[in-house]
C-alpha cells in the first residue's frame, strides 16, 4: 500500500466516525456506533496503515500473506515424467523389455528407446527421450522377454509433459494471497525456500481488575481471571502474533501503568478487558485522553459487549515511523491501535468479533471473511435498539441458538459454532440471519 492509499483509507475511517452514529448502546444518553459501522471503522483503519515486510523460511511463512506475487521459478514439471508406475514404451507392440532395474525417480537421465523397446518405470521418473507413451503395470504383462499391452496405447498417456503445471515467469498467485498449507507445498515445488510477506500484526494484551484471580475457585467477592487464558489463543486464531500478556491492577499506580503500556508497547495492537465504561476504576477513556489518542468507535450498539471502543494511538503526520506497522523505532510515536473490550466474558468475546477480528484482518492484508446467513430454528427475542450477537449451533443451513447467551456467560458460546447477528426487536423461526463463525469452527487464520 502506498503513502497515499494509506492516509486515504484512514481518512475513510475518520470520516465514518464523523458521521451521526445511530442511537442505541452505551446508556446514559450515549449514541454508540452502530454495529455494521463499527466493523467497517476497523477495517478502514486496519487498510490505512503501510505493513512492513519479510523474508521468512517456507516453515515459518504459514498464516501470513504474501507481500509479492508468486511467479514460478521453474517449469512444473521440470522436465518430462512418468505419471505411474509402468513400462515406458517406443513404437507399437510387442517391446522387447530391456535389461536392468529400469527407471526410478530421483535416477540419472536414462538411456533413450529404440522403438519396438520397453524399460520398467516408477512414478514421477524422467521419461527416456523417443518414449511413445508410459503403459500402466495393469494394463500390460510379460512374457519372457516380450511385453504386450492388454488395451490400445495412445501417444503421450501417462506423460506429465515438462511444464505441464507451468512455465518459468508464470504468475502462480498474486500479492494479498493468504499462504496456507497448499501454498507452501506449491512455493517448494516452484522452487522457492523462502517467501516476502506481511508478518501477523503483534498483539499484546492487558488485563485490568483487581477481583482476578489466576488459580482456584472463586471466594470472597473474587472471580477466576476467565479472559487471560481464552483471549491469547482466540487472538492467535484470528491471525495475530501475541507477544505477551500482563494483569493491571485499578488502583492510580495501575492506570498510571496502564498508560506506560498503550503508549510504550512494541505491539501493534493492544487488547485491553475491562475499565471501558465510566465507573470510578474504569481507566481506559482517561488513559486514552492523556495518550493523546483517536477514539474511532467509542461504544456500538451491540449486545453484549455495547461499551467496547476502538482507538487509534501514535503521531500520523511522522512519515518515518507513523504509518509504517511494526517499524518500532521509536515506541512512543509508532502507530498502534488499542481495541478495549469490556470485562464481561460473552462481552469481550463479542467485541474480538465486532473490532479486533476486522481490524487484525485488515492489517494483516487479509480479506474481509465472506458474509453468509442461516435459518434460526426458533424465535430469538431482540434488543429495542441494538444487535444482539447470540451464540449457535450451525446444522447444515440452519442455525440453532443456545442458551447462557449472558454478557457474563461462556457456557453457550464454548458450545456454540458461530454467533448470529440478530437485529434489533429479534428474529423469528426461519428468518435468515448474518452468521459469524467463530475461529475453532471456520478453519482459524486459514480462512
């Protein structure tokens, strides 16, 4: 992306926050953003910063997305090759069988044919110059010294011609592509030990409260941290590299804590859980205020998860470091992005869904998922203002939803294949609804 395809696409994304968001959401009289607009807001922003680029080896490359075309290296394949095990053959039969252990693939050029000849030859083997046709095993027998065909030979069958696949120079797949298991098993073939790409954007996460615990049961007014142990692998299915993951505390040394981090992290992106609303321990707006940040979605009109925000932190006018994800020359200017959700489990889960999911694709180049519906099976009541996001059960082209679909509640979603997107005054049976998959169940970051 060039300089001026970035600052245009975050120009994008500045002018949907400027635009009059619809009512709903926060409470208290706040206009959150509406839940559609919210997700286009970080896809904007995520396609308005300039990634940096690698080199990293074939192993190493699977997640990402390549920064260059793939052009092939050599011809595929790289010279003619026998497609089965059999005989390769020279003019019509009878073939008199030469002698030896014929060819196998890996070996030396072998010997050309003379026709009425045949040599025994493996799968993937170079074919011998003035080779007719290759005859599979079963198609053929022996008879002393001589080799008749069971069916007619046609000229050319069982040949992988050299280039068959491609020719040198050809464009195998363009820049943008995502490399999954298939494109490292075609980068190899085509010659390739390692790929340019855009690395996963780095991820670290800062979880706020003092009433977390991280061990035992729940007592004495204190909770099981539920958010540390879920959201790192969630966060690495979605693509992104976590590179840590800290506790905070509520107390002024945490938010004075909290502001070293957003401001200082060499992540790309900060996740923070909880102390987005307006209580008197809820850091992240005052934090965010005194980081000089951009709040691009403060609050959507979702439940749950309706005081989730997007922000945008770092000096854009500083073309050396600002736009340039993952150059961290100097942390304390870099652009970064922070996607607070809130402290409740179902909540911040719907917030993963809502910001940070479309946010990490856009970063990393990844295209946007393809959006597909399902019939729910059953009425599902709705919010008077806001989309409800309601775990479900996908069977075939339906949707079943579960129940434990409370802010607090991780009970359905763990069950849960996806979340419906119910709009506002709910669905009824058999009415098609947006479904968004959740990472375990849609193949991860290689979707």
């Amino acid at each position: 992306m060039t300089p001026t395809d970035a600052e245009h696409a975050l120009d994008q994304a500045l002018a949907l926050v400027s635009r009059t968001p619809e009512p709903g959401g926060g409470g208290g009289g706040h206009r959150a953003t509406a839940w559609p607009r919210a997700r286009d807001i970080a896809v904007h922003a995520g396609s308005g910063v300039r990634s940096r680029t690698h080199q990293v080896a074939l192993a190493d490359a699977l997640g990402e997305v390549l920064a260059e075309p793939l052009d092939a290296l050599t011809d595929l394949p790289s010279f003619d090759t026998s497609a089965m095990d059999g005989w390769a053959v020279a003019g019509p039969g009878p073939w008199t069988v030469r002698a030896g252990d014929g060819v196998l693939a890996g070996s030396e050029r072998p010997e050309p044919l003379v026709d009425g000849e045949a040599v025994r030859i493996a799968t993937g083997a170079r074919i011998p110059g003035d080779t007719t046709a290759v005859v599979r095993s079963e198609h053929c027998r022996e008879s002393g010294t001589q080799l008749f065909a069971g069916r007619p030979v046609h000229t050319g069958q069982d040949i992988r011609p050299r280039g068959q696949e491609c020719r040198s120079g050809d464009l195998l797949l363009p820049a943008g592509s995502l490399v999954t298991p298939a494109v490292l098993g075609l980068a190899a073939a085509a010659g390739y030990d390692e790929l340019t790409t855009r690395p996963r954007p780095r991820v670290e996460i800062l979880v706020l409260g003092d009433e977390l615990l991280t061990e035992g049961r729940p007592h004495d007014g204190l909770i099981r941290d539920a958010l540390s142990p879920m959201l790192g692998p969630w966060l690495t299915r979605l693509g992104a590299e976590v590179i840590g993951t800290r506790r905070l505390g509520d107390d002024p040394a945490g938010a004075e804590a909290l502001l070293e981090a957003v401001t200082t992290s060499c992540a790309d992106v900060v996740v923070t859980t909880g102390g987005t609303a307006s209580g008197p321990v809820d850091h992240v707006h005052p934090v965010l205020r005194r980081a000089g940040a951009a709040l691009l979605v403060d609050g959507v009109a979702v439940r749950p998860g309706h005081p989730m925000l997007l922000a945008r932190i770092g000096d854009r006018t500083d073309d050396s470091v600002g736009d340039r994800i993952g150059d961290r020359t100097d942390d304390r200017n870099a652009v970064r992005y922070l996607v607070g959700l809130p402290g409740n489990p179902l909540a911040a889960v719907s917030g993963l869904l809502t910001l940070a999911d479309p946010l990490l694709r856009a970063l990393a180049g990844r295209r946007r998922r393809p959006r597909y519906t399902a019939t729910v099976e059953g009425d599902v009541p709705g919010h008077p203002y806001d989309t409800r996001l309601v775990p479900v059960l996908l069977s075939g082209e339906h949707a079943v939803p579960l129940r434990y679909n409370g802010p607090a509640m991780l009970r359905g979603v763990a069950a849960a294949d996806a979340l419906a997107v119910v709009p506002p005054h709910g669905a009824r049976s058999g009415q098609e609804l947006e479904i968004l998959d959740l990472p375990w169940a849609s193949g991860g970051c290689f979707t």
